[in-house]
C-alpha cells in the first residue's frame, strides 16, 4: 500500500508515510483506516512524510473532495494539526495545494507546510507550548 502510518500513544503523533501512486481514492481509503484503528487514540498531530518515489495521480480538481472526507477522519479521531513535510518542489507544492483546499473547505483545520522533519518537529513543539501556555481558570 502506497501509505503506512505508525501511531505513537506515548507522544500522540500519527506519522503517515506516502510512497509510490497516491490517489485520491487511496488517500480516502487511509482516512478509513485511521478511523477504524482503535490503538489511534483521539487528539493527535499528524506529520506526513513523503517519499522520493511519491507519484500524485490526481488534479487539484480531483482533490477537491479529500477535505471533505479528511472532515470525517478530523470528527472522529479529533486531529488537531497536519503537518506535511515537502522535502522537493514538487512535494511541497502539493502540500501547499492541500493547505489551501483544506482553507477552503474546512477553514478552522490547522494544516501546515515545512519543508524538513526538524522543521515539523519545531512545530510540534510550538503546538505544545502554545497548549501549555493556556491559563489555568480556578473555579469556586
């Protein structure tokens, strides 16, 4: 299969790894997947990596629909950011193109685009932080 992932409960990163063909038909049927693992706890961060060989077999036309069944994905496991890591041109293009759909589609989806694993893990590390820096409100 073109896409893999690895959950990591302790850090609560799903890292997806995209190689080969990528379709939207499989982008969705990684979506399903995700969605029916129950070791993918609810409320992570999602990192994609691309590979070298990675092949995008659709148009920004075909694309179109991807946001709106990443919606499903987003309701039920709650994921709170994606972070793709456009490594080429090319990869960071599409990256880029999947940052404005989802923009478009779904505008309060937190979607970002860097270009390096240190840059996303900046990123993450600047999530968390910004998590941490929320006030604490006592109750009485």
């Amino acid at each position: 299969m073109p896409i893999t992932y690895e959950f990591d409960p302790r850090s609560s990163i799903l890292r997806s790894y995209h190689s080969g063909r990528q379709t939207v038909s499989g982008i969705c049927e990684y979506f399903q997947q995700v969605i029916d693992d129950p070791t993918v706890k609810k409320g992570y961060i999602e990192v994609v990596h691309f590979a070298d060989d990675v092949d995008f077999d659709f148009t920004s036309h075909t694309a179109r629909i991807i946001p709106f069944y990443f919606s499903e994905l987003k309701n039920r496991k709650n994921t709170k950011v994606t972070i793709f890591i456009g490594a080429t041109q090319l990869q960071f293009g599409i990256a880029r193109m999947m940052k404005n759909l989802h923009e478009l589609s779904n505008p309060g989806d937190d979607v970002r685009v860097v270009r390096t694993p240190e840059e996303a893990q900046r990123e993450i590390n600047s999530i968390r932080s910004a998590q941490d820096d929320f006030p604490v409100i006592a109750c009485s």
